[in-house]
C-alpha cells in the first residue's frame, strides 16, 4: 500500500509505493492489454483499465484516489500518431466521462491526465496507451501555477493563460499548428528540447466544459502533433503529454529527444536544483515542428 510522507523541505508530498516494484516491465510475449488476454474484454475501441499496481486507491485511507490505464486501441503496435481522428475524439470521449467521475468524490483534488511514450521515459508496456490519476491532494507544480496564475489576476486584472496565447499568437514565430478552437506553438519559456503545447482558444477550464464542436477539433489538434513528433526524427518520439485542467484548458508535450542521436537527461542542474537547460531555440524548434510531416 502506499504512503504518503510530507517532505518539510520542499512542503510537498512524496508518495512512497513499494509495491510497484513488482510491476512487469515491457513483457515480449503477451500483452494484458490485448484481447484476448482475459484481463480486458475481447472487443473495444477505447477501454479504462485500473492499474494492477495503483500509487492511490480509494480503499488506501493513507493515499486515497485513482489510478486508471486508458487503453487507446486494442491494436497492439499502433503509436498513438497512427491513430484516426475518430478515434482520438473516443478517447477524449473517455477522458471527459472519467475526470467528471472522479471530480464527484470530495477526497480527490487533482485529475491528471497523462501519457509516458517510450523506453526513454520508462514505459513499461508497449501497448498504445495512457493514464489518469486521482490525487488527493494538488501536485505541487500545479500548486505553484495556480498561485502565480492568481497573483497575475490580481495584479493585471486578467487570465495570464489569455495572455500567453495572446502573446504567442502575435509573434508568431513559435507557431506549429492551430485549427479552429485550438493552438499548438513552442512556448517562449519552453524547458524541454521540442517542447509544445496546445492551448484552447476560448478560456475554458476542462475537458467536461468543451463543446461539442471543440472535442473533435482537440482531437484532430492533437494527432496532427503526434505525427509531426514522429516525423521530426524519421521515428517515435519518446515524449510525456500531460492535460491540464485549471483555469484554462492546455495540453503540454514533454519530449526528450534533443537531437535525431541525443536524448536530454534531467540531471543535477534540472533534477536536484530545479532549474531547466534547454538545449533548443525554441524559435528554431519551432520552425523544424512546422515543417515536419508524415
């Protein structure tokens, strides 16, 4: 069972999960996600899949909350850039439904919602998928934005998220993509090589407040930046994507990737002292996202 422990420190939580060790780390001859294993049913397009080795759990009266698997395809070699518009707009379907759901129970805080891709970031299943997590108390990242988000609404009056966009929309050089409810750009801040987020155009908090007709736009939003991920390099990019639900809506992309030869380590300077070294312009960046094409 995990436990949470309060580092005094840094004032936040560190969840400490033994159990997880014991987790299977990239099994080459079956698959749980699969049909056809007798863990998952033998037909489905999307599918919510508790993890076997959870960090929280509504029965840990320690560490309280939800982990769940979201399955994207039963097809097994798929990568998340081969996948359909249709079908991106089905996991956004499943996203939405379950960050209602969890939002519901008063001892959870926090929903992320998120995907590790590749052995570069850890996976350990190869299966096309991605998580959510419930947590019971507010990640201290997102603590932290929310705090200067608030102080820039009391100082100027205004949403800092609007003013981001505003500002990138104006200079326009770090642009990657954007259709009609959604913006995909390098931020001017950016601490990952390739780094890019997509912001919604309407100042929107979560996935249950989109409309209709914003889903399918995320949905397509989101693909055409996976395949130009996988385009950059001429192979799969390993990358973190992680939405985030607060004041307003946006998807952020983590990659690792620095050069088509070279990963990026987050070593002492990144890890230990909390200061990013970024190895790409992020204009440049930019510029080689715009131009990379399936």
């Amino acid at each position: 069972m995990s436990q949470l422990r309060w580092h005094p420190l840094l004032e936040q939580w560190v969840v400490v999960t033994a159990h997880r060790q014991d987790r299977p780390q990239m099994p080459e001859d079956w698959c749980p996600f699969c049909p056809g294993s007798g863990r998952v049913p033998d037909s489905y397009d999307v599918h919510l899949y508790p993890n076997d080795f959870p960090s929280f759990s509504f029965e840990n009266g320690d560490a309280p909350g939800a982990c769940d698997v979201v399955l994207y395809s039963p097809e097994h070699n798929l990568l998340p850039s081969e996948l359909s518009v249709g079908q991106w707009e089905r996991i956004v379907g499943l996203w939405t439904h379950r960050t209602v759901e969890l939002m519901s129970d008063t001892r959870v805080k926090h929903v992320a919602i998120f995907e590790n891709t590749g052995e570069a970031v850890g996976v350990t299943m190869p299966h096309p998928h991605g998580q959510i997590y419930a947590f019971p108390f507010v990640p201290p990242r997102v603590e932290r934005e929310l705090k200067s988000v608030a102080a820039f609404r009391e100082r100027e009056g205004r949403c800092l998220y609007c003013k981001v966009l505003e500002d990138e929309h104006r200079d326009g050089r770090r642009l990657i993509a954007e259709n009609g409810h959604f913006v995909a750009f390098v931020p001017y801040f950016a601490r990952f090589p390739y780094e890019a987020v997509i912001y919604a155009r309407r100042h929107v908090p979560s996935l249950p407040d989109l409309t209709p007709a914003e889903r399918p736009d995320l949905a397509a939003i989101i693909r055409r930046i996976r395949q130009k991920y996988d385009a950059l390099f001429g192979f799969p990019m390993p990358l973190m994507m992680v939405l985030h639900q607060t004041e307003h809506f946006y998807i952020e992309f983590l990659p690792l990737q620095r050069s088509a030869k070279k990963l990026k380590y987050l070593a002492t300077v990144e890890s230990a002292l909390g200061t990013f070294l970024e190895d790409v312009i992020p204009e440049e960046a930019a510029e080689a996202l715009r131009r990379a094409a399936p």
